[in-house]
C-alpha cells in the first residue's frame, strides 16, 4: 500500500533535507567511479553540490 503524505508532512521532510544538504554537502564535489557493465570500462562522472541549489529550495519553499 503507498503511503500518501499530507502537505505539512511533505514540507517537514523537503525542509529537513534541505538541512542535511547543506550540512553535508553544500560546496562540495564528489567524484563517482564505476565500471561500465556493457563495456566493462571505467568511467566517471563529477557531481557538484551548490549553495545555489540549497537556496533554491528554501526561497521555493518559504514562497
């Protein structure tokens, strides 16, 4: 059965992972490694954590 959260429950888990995110990632960069299974190559690609992003979320949400 799927679980249907109410609007307040939905901003208390977006505003608390919103938190997180700038706590733990926020200005950082991660660089991710794996091995294609298809190729059986290694490849990478980089994931960049903004203030920007974190930003956005608080303005969209405190709207």
């Amino acid at each position: 059965m799927k679980h249907t959260y109410t609007k307040k429950e939905a901003l208390r888990i977006i505003i608390a992972t919103a938190k997180e995110y700038a706590k733990m990632l926020e200005g950082l960069n991660y660089l991710f490694l794996y091995r294609n299974r298809l190729s059986n190559e290694i490849e990478y690609f980089e994931a960049a954590f903004s203030k920007k992003i974190g930003k956005n979320l608080y303005d969209r949400i405190n709207k």
